[in-house]
C-alpha cells in the first residue's frame, strides 16, 4: 500500500475512533466508565417525597448497577432551579414558573399545586368576580405565585387579604369577618382537604368550592401555570369532595434535566418513574400526583426528545441503534471514498507531471550533451546527479515502480556516460591548440634573443 494511502487510512481509523468513543461517552457513558452518576437536586423533601425518592433510587440501581443517582437536598426548589442552570446537576425538581424549567428538558410532572376559593354553607357568592372588594381569609404558606396570578386577575386588593392558619377560617368566616378562604396545595390530600375539614367542623355542614371558569383566561396571561379541573370527589368524603367537577389552575412540580441528557438515559429515567409510581400509588398518596408530561411538543416548557419518544413508542432498541449507525458508517465511507480516490487521482496526477517534466528535461539534456560546452556539459552532470538522487528518494517511498525507476537509472547512467565521452573529446581537441600555442611562443622568444645579439 502506498504511503498515502496508509496515511489516509490510519488517519480514518483514528477519526472513527475518536468519534465513536465522543459518542458513546455522551450518549451511553455507562460503557465506558465503571461508574456513570447522576445528581439531581431535590429541594426539601418531605416525608412522601422522601419514600418516592428512595423507591426510585432502588429501582435504579435494580436495573443499571452501574448508575448511581446521588440526591443533592437545596435549601429551596428555587436553588434547585439555579444549580440545574449553573450545570452543577444533571437534574432537578423545580416549579414550571422558575425559568430552570423553560431552559431545561421535561423528564416527569412530580405533583401538581392548585388553588382553591372555599365558601361557607350560607354563601350567596357564585362567581369569582363578585370577590372584589370583599374581605378573604389567605392561608399561610399559600403559594404566591398563584395568589398573585388569582387576585390580579380579579382585581382583588392586598388590603382586602387576611393571613391567617387553616384552622382560623371556620371562625373568621363564621363570625362574617371573611367570605371566603382562599388556599392552595396539592390536588389531593393536603392543605385544601384540611381547609376544608377546618369550615366544616366550625358550621356543622358543608362547605363549597367556588368554580374558578376563567382558569383559561389567567393561564394565557400566565402561561406557565396550567388550567386543571378538579374531577368530583377528588378529595372523597361523605358527601364526595367536591360534589360536582370545579375549574381551577396550577402550578406544577416537574422532574427537569439538562437539555444535553442522551435520549436514551431520559427515555430510561421516564419509564422508571412510571414503574415507581405503579409500584407506590396504593401506599404513597403523593405518588398517585405523578405523571408523565404531555406528548404535544411545548416551546415553553419543552419535554426531552428521549421522554417524548418513550412515552410514544418511538424510542429506538439497540439493535435498531446499531443497524442505524452501521448504515451510517456505510454511508459516510460512501461519501470519503470517491473523494479520497479524487485526492489521490489529483495527487498521481502531480506526480505524472513532475515525471513528465523531468523525462523532458532528460530529452533536453541529450541534444545539449551533442553540442554542449564543456561548462554546460558540467552543469548538466551536476543536474543529471540531482535527478538520480530523487529517483532514489522516490523508489525509497514507494512512490515509483521499480521498473520505471530501472528505465530511468538507466537513461540517466547512459546519458552520463554520454557526457563525459563528450567531455573528453573536448579536452582532447583543445590540448592540440595549446601546444601550438606553446610553439608559436616559443620561436618568437628566439627572434627575439637573435636580434640582440647583431
């Protein structure tokens, strides 16, 4: 094989390599390291959250040994958001209004946080709008995001928000200093179920919700909110809560990770999390809140490719993934090959021409060797060294057959032989002269002492 080629060759071997081990370092790093860990940051967890984690975590490692999730606990979703930004993490569990969530991919929707309008047995309020101006008890620890969303909606005043424990609203509302309670939590058991608990026992009767029909109008003001309806008996109860269907809107907790987590690794981390949810729905109330995110491709808040192909049947098996990426190959080299045979037709081209010009030059330098001075004959020796001496570099790398290397020693020794010939006949005729001249010399030296002597 010639030089060239092997030069192309290895260098193709290494650019493969280096390619395919790039990729699988990024797309399957569990190959190549005997340890491949994910970090996710978790916010404060609580107890259900905690048994949710643990589970999934064991599932994990069931399944991958070799993939270690190490949980990093923030002091704050918010934190969480940031070192999920920063890069800090692989994943992370932020609300879908922290603008980790629109940077980041959708792994899983964790929980989803409502908000909710109590109102006593007696209430003669039947809209949201006739809330204005009128006093409301606001549960402590109430997500502002929603609240602030729900009263600038309404055109409610800050003035007219009371702060207040759950346990408070019975009183407040049966004592007609508040209308209604507003609070928000889960969309299960939670703060809204205990609220209403709290009003119940302080009438002896049952509370309402008041429907929230406009949940569409504020989510398109706020689109990272999302426009729920609480299903009847969501809550249970006898009577069922609520007893008929309410709309309302949510905030969601959402498993995100970076944008560049392998397809494959969100595929996997999804189908766990349903398998984990199936596993703690009957044992662990928070778990039956989980869910996977919406197929329909979001630009707001966008779900990894790897998720979307899971939960659509599209995701590819290894063996589709190696026939794809064997046809690849195929085609690339498809691709190089023509263009490494033009680079190397292009390059025997250069070399036939340098050929052909020296083989002129050769053809030259016999017409000069005919007439030639001997200084031109000299020249034209010195050259003539020069061409044997790249005919051997040239045979030493490969870059000439043997038997055109054979036609051209022999043209070249032939032609030096030429030349020295020529050059010994012209040394030959030139020694007559100049003993005719010596000569010649001498006899006029003679004359000269001759005529001294007369």
């Amino acid at each position: 094989m010639r030089p060239f080629l092997k030069i192309v060759v290895v260098v193709g071997i290494l650019f493969a390599g280096v390619a395919g081990g790039a990729y699988t370092l990024t797309r399957y790093p569990w190959l190549i390291s005997a340890r491949y860990t994910l970090t996710l940051a978790t916010g404060p967890v609580g107890s259900d959250g905690q048994k949710v984690l643990a589970a999934f975590i064991r599932d994990l490692s069931a399944e991958h040994p070799l993939v270690r999730l190490v949980p990093v606990q923030t002091d704050n979703l918010s934190e969480s958001g940031k070192a999920l930004t920063e890069g800090r993490v692989d994943f992370a569990v932020v609300r879908s209004d922290d603008e980790a969530a629109a940077n980041g991919r959708t792994i899983f929707v964790l929980r989803q946080d409502g908000a909710a309008v109590i109102l006593p047995p007696d209430a003669k309020i039947e809209k949201a709008s006739e809330l204005a101006g009128k006093k409301l008890a606001v549960a402590k620890g109430s997500d502002p995001g929603l609240l602030k969303a729900f009263t600038e909606f309404y055109g409610l005043r800050d003035a007219d928000l009371i702060e207040m424990p759950a346990a408070e609203f019975g009183p407040m509302l049966k004592a007609k200093r508040v209308v209604a309670a507003v609070v928000s939590g889960p969309l299960g058991p939670g703060p809204i179920t205990d609220a209403f608990a709290s009003i119940r026992k302080s009438f002896k009767a049952e509370p309402s919700y008041l429907d929230i029909p406009e949940a569409d109008a504020i989510v398109a003001r706020a689109p990272s909110y999302r426009s729920v309806e609480i299903k009847q008996g969501t809550y249970g109860g006898t009577p069922s809560e609520p007893d008929e269907s309410i709309h309302t809107f949510a905030v969601r907790t959402l498993l995100v990770s970076r944008a560049s987590l392998p397809d494959r690794v969100a595929g996997e981390i999804t189908r766990l999390m349903l398998t984990t949810k199936a596993k703690l729905v009957a044992t662990v109330p928070a778990a039956g809140q989980m869910e996977a995110p919406e197929t329909e491709r979001s630009l707001l808040l966008p779900v990894h490719p790897g998720t979307l192909a899971y939960l659509n049947g599209e995701q590819e098996s290894l063996l589709d993934q190696t026939v794809n990426y064997y046809w690849l190959t195929v085609m690339v080299f498809a691709i190089l090959t023509p263009i490494l045979g033009w680079i190397a037709s292009r390059r025997r081209l250069r070399r036939s021409r340098e050929d052909r010009a020296k083989l002129l030059r050769v053809v030259e330098l016999v017409r000069l060797a005919k007439v030639g001075s001997a200084a031109q004959l000299a020249i034209a020796d010195e050259e003539l060294e020069g061409m044997l001496e790249w005919l051997f570099e040239r045979l030493a790398a490969g870059e000439i057959e043997r038997d055109h290397f054979r036609f051209f020693e022999q043209m070249i020794a032939g032609l030096r032989e030429t030349i020295e010939k020529r050059l010994g006949d012209l040394a030959a005729l030139e020694a007559p002269s100049k003993s005719n001249l010596t000569s010649q010399h001498g006899l006029a030296v003679l004359d000269d002492a001759a005529r001294q002597v007369r």
